[in-house]
C-alpha cells in the first residue's frame, strides 16, 4: 500500500503541516459528506503518525544533569 508507506517515512513536520491543511478543509465546510469522511481519515492518520513521532522521540531524550559527579544522564520522565 503506497499511501501507508508514505506516511511512515513522512517527516513529523510535513504531517503536521498536512494535518493543518486537511482541518482547514474540514472546517471550510465545502467538501461533499464523502470527501469530509476521506478527509477525516485522512487526519486520523496524520494525528496517529504525529503522535508515534512525539512518542519515539521523548524515549530518546535524555536530560544531562551536571552534578557532584559531573555530567548524568537521566531519562527525560523519571522524578526527583
């Protein structure tokens, strides 16, 4: 499927830039029922993706926390 393949190697800021336009589109209220559904869809899938990205990148990020024992990493959501 090229559209799912697409969207996976589509980079968060296009998708959210996509997904601006498609609620401009709904909000517009010009689109027939059936394009408002494919529209919608369409959104879900971008929230989704956006939503994959933002995931994967906070597992990534790391605080450095400069100490007594100089520099200590930390995960981004662990509490003091």
């Amino acid at each position: 499927m090229a559209k799912a393949e697409e969207l996976s190697n589509m980079p968060y800021e296009q998708a959210a830039m996509e997904l601006e336009s498609v609620v401009n589109l709904l909000e517009s209220g010009e689109l027939t029922l059936e394009d408002s559904i494919k529209m919608f869809e369409k959104g879900v899938s971008l929230v989704r993706l956006c939503n994959k990205r933002l995931d994967d990148i906070e597992k990534r990020i790391t605080l450095l926390i400069e100490g007594k024992d100089g520099v200590v990493e930390k995960d981004f959501l662990a509490e003091d």
